[in-house]
C-alpha cells in the first residue's frame, strides 16, 4: 500500500483541541507545514483559524474543520527522515487539490512503526462565508492524484495502487511501476546512478533558489548542464553526464525551476511596494519639516 488517506469532520470549533494534540510531542514551527495561514506561536495560529471561523453562519449539525491523515506504510528501506520531507511534500500537494483557498497546517508525528502526519483543515475558504464540501467522487479524485503523484514522485516509498479502480489508471500505474522496475534493474548494476538519484531528488527538495540548488550540488560534487534543451548533471568524480529524465527527476527539477521563478516574481513585487512606503514616509517626513 503507498498512502493512506482519512479525514474526519468536527462539528465544533475545537481547534485549540486538535492544534494542542497535534503538538503534544515539542514541534520545531520550521517543521510544520503551513497552508494559506502563519503564526509564530501557538495563540496566533489557534487565533486565525477561530477568525476565520466566524465567517462562517451558525448551522446545526454544520462542520467547522476536518481532521485528516496521511500514513505511509512502514518502510526501511527509506530512512526515517527522507520519509518525513517525502511526505511533507505530499501533505503540500494534497493540500492545493483538496483545500486550494482553506487554512490548514500538518505535523508529523513519529509515535507508530509508520510516519504519519496529521492536518487540521478549515472548513471555509479564507474569509469565506460557506463551507467548502467535496463530494464522494471529486475526494475520490483527488485520493487518486495523490496517490499517483506518491508512486511517481516517490516510488521507494511503495507503488500498491489503493484507489485507482478504474482501467485506466490501473494500467497508467502498471507503466510507472515498470518504469520503477526497469530503473531499479539497471541501478542494480550501477549503484552510483541510484545513489546520484538520492542526493539530487534531496537538492530539489531542498533548494530555495537556483543559486542555492547550484551551491547544494557544488557540495555534492555535481554542477547543472544544459544541452539541447535537455537538462541533467555532471558527476566531477567521474566527469559523466547524467539527464535528470535518466534518473526520473525530469518532472521534479522543471517543477522547482517554476517553483523558484514565482518565488523570485513575488519577492521583487513586495520589494517594489516596500520601496514605494519607504518613499512615501520619506516624503512625510520632508513635508513634516517644512512646518
């Protein structure tokens, strides 16, 4: 089985409950992921989810968040701590098809044989004045692009197909686990392609700039090339060439690069508003001289 998906309605605005279980266990906030909603301590996060709550009408029977859980299987294979970035960036994923516009966070908790991470999920959008519900077929759906997107982006973390039912994507997912069979088969008699895999798909996990995705694999002893509108990387070690599409990292570093290109789009739109108040308060101050 890769994931396991459940979700739970609560008709009571209990988020300080569920934000103090999900805490119980001492949580670095850099740890947390954090969804349409930031706070720096404990008060301010409970604090915005109840705001945002009284958006809501009062209606009997009416939910006010969902409690839900994504589980991986017990692997150990992967380490504890891959896991746990892994599935961090599946809640990320699962949370933009599920609750694109409602506040959430996650924490990952560590006290079964499997890791699992927990979710509190607003029931209305930010600000919103309804409740946002999803019908059996669209939470289908999108239980089933999760789980496409785990075998796919992460296939050492289990390829079991749970619900994908229909031909199609069965058959999609037996290509992709051919795909995974066919790549272990030949890494099994290059493990340094294996293992190049590992420490590049941990750079792309990791970067926040290409600067800083470029200084990740300089530490690695890898530098990025560019040839014939194909990207990969070279091994100095060994001066190979490696395509990221060779080592089934092609969808991941295309995703990063757009990710970094809006990242670097909204840092220099705040920069240009904080440039305009800082000019606008340097005006003020000049016209307070004046009298």
């Amino acid at each position: 089985m890769a994931i396991i998906i459940k979700s739970q309605s609560r008709k009571e605005p209990s988020f300080k409950k569920l934000f103090n279980y999900m805490t119980r266990d001492k949580v670095d906030f850099k740890d947390i992921v954090f969804h349409n909603v930031y706070g720096q301590t404990d008060h301010e996060i409970i604090a915005k989810f109840e705001k945002n709550s009284a958006f809501l009408p009062t209606r009997k029977g009416g939910n006010y968040l969902y409690h839900e859980i994504l589980a991986l299987p017990e692997n150990d294979k992967v380490s504890k701590k891959k896991q746990e970035i892994f599935l961090r960036d599946i809640a990320r994923k699962y949370l933009m098809e599920r609750a694109p516009c409602q506040l959430a966070i996650g924490v990952a908790h560590f006290d079964k044989k499997n890791i699992h991470l927990h979710l509190m999920i607003s029931a209305n959008d930010f600000r919103g004045e309804k409740r946002v519900s999803l019908t059996k077929k669209k939470y289908l759906k999108v239980q089933r692009d999760i789980e496409k997107y785990q075998i796919t982006r992460y296939p050492s973390l289990g390829q079991d197909m749970v619900y994908a039912r229909d031909a199609m994507v069965l058959n999609k997912a037996i290509r992709i686990k051919e795909r995974a069979f066919q790549f272990n088969k030949r890494t099994a008699q290059k493990p340094e392609r294996y293992e190049l895999q590992n420490k590049v798909e941990m750079v792309l996990l990791a970067a926040s700039s290409f600067q800083n995705m470029k200084d990740l694999l300089a530490q690695e002893g890898l530098t990025i090339y560019q040839s014939r509108g194909a990207h990969g990387i070279i091994n100095s070690k060994t001066g190979r060439k490696h395509r990221f599409k060779t080592l089934l990292l092609e969808k991941a570093f295309l995703e990063k690069l757009a990710q970094i290109k809006r990242l670097e789009k909204n840092k220099k739109e705040i920069l240009a508003i904080r440039k305009l108040q800082m000019e606008k308060r340097e005006r003020e101050k000049e016209n307070n001289r004046d009298f």
